[in-house]
C-alpha cells in the first residue's frame, strides 16, 4: 500500500509539471510577440542613439532572462537577437553562433551543435527580432532534471508524505494483527469463538463470520464423536453376548471342525471388542484436546509400574520378558487415564509383534526439562519411509502378519499431542525390531 501511494505521488507529480510546462509554453508564446513588439519599439526609438540603444537593448535582455530563469538554470532562458536594415545591433552574451532567423511571424525548431530552439522572427519597418528558448517539452524537462527541478522536491516531500501514511496503516491494522495472532495461537483443535471484538465493523463482520464457522465446525465434530461414542457402547454389548455363546458352544462342541470354527468366531470378537474399545479411546482423547479437563502432576515412573505389572500376565503368556530401567522419579502434567492409554497401547503393540522368547524393554530418564520414555521390541520393525504414515488412523505397515485395526498409534500420538510432547520412531539397538521414542514437558516433583 506504501510502494501504491509512492507511485500514485510520483504520477501525480509528474503530471502536475507536465501540466506547467505545456501551460508554459503556452504562455510564452503569447508573451513572446508581446516583448518582441516591445524591443522594435525601443530598437525604432533610440535607431539615432546606438549607445543608448544597447544599453536599453541589454537592460530588456537582462529583465528578460531573470524572469524566465529558474534559479540558476541559464538553459531554460530565452536568447534575443536584434536587426536594424540587415545589420545585427544586439546578440544575447550566450547566443550560440549560427543561428538563423525564422521567416516573418513564424515559429520553427531548429537545431544548433546538436541541441534543439525554438525560433521566433517578428518584423517591423526594416526591424527584425529573433527570440530563441529552448526547444521542445522533453528537453525542458531534462534541464530542470539536471538541476534538480523534477526528482528533488519528490525526493524531499515523500518521506514526509509516506512517515504518516506508513504510521495510520500500521495504528489501522493493529486490531487485524490482535485477530491474525490469536488465529495463529490456535490448536487445530481449539474451536472457541474468537475473544476480540474488534470496533470496526469490515472486521468484526469478518471475526463474526469465523465464529460462526467455527460453531458450525465444532458441531459438526461434536456430532461425529458422539455417533461413534454411541455406536461403540451399542456395540459393546452383543459383542459380549457373542462372545459369552460362542464360549458356551466351544463347552459343548465335541467335533473338532466345530470346534475350531468356534476358535475363529470368538478370536474375531476379541478383534472386533479390541477394535471398538480402540474407538472409544480415540474419540475419548480428541474430546479431551478440544475441552481439556483438570491437569494435574504425575508420577509417570510409578504409573510404568502400574502398567507393567498389569500387562504381565499377557507377557508371560506371549513368552516375552518385560524390563524397565527408570532413572527415578519423573513427573509429568497431565490426565492420569490419557497417560495409561499411551502406555498400555505402546506395549501391547510391542508384545504384539515381538517373538517369543524375546525381550521388551522399557525406560524412563529425564533430559533437559523432559520426561524421556522409550519403548523398545524385537519385532520387524518399520521400514523408514512409513514412520510418518503409521499416525494415521487404520494404516497399517505392508505385510504385516500379526492382527491389528491400526489405531494403537493413533491414539498413542493424539495423547503426545494433548501433552504438547513429540513422538518419534527408531531402529531399536542392534538394528532389529523398533523403538518409540515419547518426549513430554517435565514438571518438577
């Protein structure tokens, strides 16, 4: 908006002296025969008096040439000639040698070394005056130019001119930059109206607008979690009730066949009740970043364990060894449930794919004002270039063989973020099997 204005006032000057000169030279020409009259006359009058002639000659000349200088700029003034009976009896102290006069009350451009005048003849009863400026607009305009005339006063009026226009854009967008900074400080999940009412009206119509979209917004999400809540706790209960039939038919089956299709339908209940209470999770956290609840201290090595010692049973199961390594006590600010799904969810994805007879190993040590948890398997790993991808909801790594729905990580990530922590994945040491590496703002004990 600054660099418009400088244009629009480098325009508007530009014509304004376009303007004065043409006006000028207008002028001039009309003036011209005026004072061209005037030096016959006194030519006419004082043709006895050669002395006195000259000087009254010269005084005109002089007059003449302070009234059309501009300071000093001797170019721009015209130059005058005098002839009585063929004879020159006045030339200009800067008339250029060579010139010639212009026929009888004519006006022609001629050019002399190079440089353009603009002649004018008038003629009176043997008399004959020659009056010569400086030709054409162009070349008046690079004259001025090359004292300063044009560029100059532009110069020297802009920063006066662009200090306060810079100063009232800047006071004018101040209530902008208050909106465009709290918009910035947003979460993606932070969906409250905006605070600032701002007392404009182009902007408050805006921020207004925003508000109602983000009302629309937070609706619509508040819809979706509210069908999946439903549908998961719908889903709950047959699932159970399957689950509790299919256990009752194994107690009576006495045919293998039948036998082992009922190993299949309650190994897909368990997959399918592991998937729903996964969804529950997943929509229990993004309600959790959008209206966070009550944060408080806690001892996250003491609540690795707790977990621990609650996923023994599926360890030992599974044949795998569970190993923690705490460097003490580290706390952390948080929701106690959000936490326990992070780790529950980090081992049961690392007994999942670790074999048998393996080991995994958890540890807790802090690091520059962070909570440091690693969570390393002896899995197959993740192949590089899909450690972003693994976040996202149901993706699931190529090939892999152990069952899953893809949200273990998910949702690990949603809770990372509803602690303003980072997660990030790793080969595990030895280069075989995969390490989760979960930072989180530590807060003193």
């Amino acid at each position: 908006m600054v660099l418009a204005q400088m244009l629009l006032l480098t325009l508007l000057w530009s014509l304004a002296v376009g303007f004065v000169m043409i006006d000028g030279s207008q002028e001039a020409m009309v003036s011209n025969r005026s004072m061209m009259q005037a030096i016959i006359s006194v030519s006419d009058n004082l043709a006895e008096q050669p002395v006195r002639q000259q000087e009254s000659l010269r005084l005109i000349d002089e007059a003449v040439r302070e009234a059309y200088m501009l300071g000093e700029v001797e170019e721009v003034a015209p130059i005058m000639l005098v002839w009585q009976q063929g004879k020159l009896v006045y030339r200009s102290p800067y008339a250029p040698d060579g010139i010639r006069s212009a026929g009888p009350d004519q006006m022609e451009i001629v050019y002399i070394k190079g440089q353009a005048w603009r002649s004018s003849t008038l003629t009176h009863h043997g008399t004959r005056v020659t009056v010569l400026e400086a030709g054409g607009p162009w070349q008046f305009f690079v004259t001025l130019n090359s004292h300063g005339y044009y560029l100059l006063p532009l110069l020297i009026s802009l920063p006066f001119l662009l200090l306060p226009a810079w100063l009232s854009i800047w006071l004018a967008m101040r209530p902008w930059r208050a909106v465009a900074q709290e918009v910035a400080a947003r979460g993606p999940h932070d969906l409250r109206p905006l605070a600032g009412k701002p007392p404009h009206g182009e902007l408050a119509s805006l921020v207004d607008n925003i508000n109602a979209l983000l009302h629309r917004v937070q609706a619509s999400a508040e819809r979706e979690r509210s069908f999946i809540s439903d549908a998961t706790h719908e889903l709950r209960t047959p699932l159970a009730a399957m689950r509790i039939n299919v256990e009752a038919l194994q107690a009576q089956a006495d045919n293998p066949r039948q036998q082992e299709l009922l190993d299949g339908i309650l190994g897909s209940n368990q997959r399918a009740a592991r998937l729903v209470g996964q969804l529950l999770q997943l929509t229990r956290n993004e309600a959790r970043l959008e209206a966070p609840g009550e944060l408080a201290p806690q001892a996250l090595d003491e609540l690795l364990q707790d977990r621990l010692a609650a996923m023994a049973g599926l360890a030992q199961q599974r044949g795998i060894e569970l190993e923690l390594h705490s460097s003490g006590p580290v706390c952390v600010t948080g929701q106690r449930e959000s936490l326990v799904s992070l780790v529950d969810n980090l081992l049961e994805n690392a007994l999942k794919y670790s074999p048998r007879d393996s080991c995994v190993t958890v540890s807790l040590h802090a690091e520059r004002g962070q909570a440091v948890l690693h969570v390393a398997d002896q899995g197959p790993g993740i192949a590089p270039e899909l450690h972003a991808r693994v976040f996202d909801r149901f993706f699931r790594a190529p090939q892999q063989e152990q069952a899953g729905s893809g949200l273990g990580l998910a949702i690990v990530a949603s809770v990372v973020r509803q602690h303003g922590g980072t997660i990030a994945l790793h080969r595990a040491s030895g280069g075989q099997g995969l390490l989760v590496e979960v930072r989180l703002p530590q807060t003193p004990a």
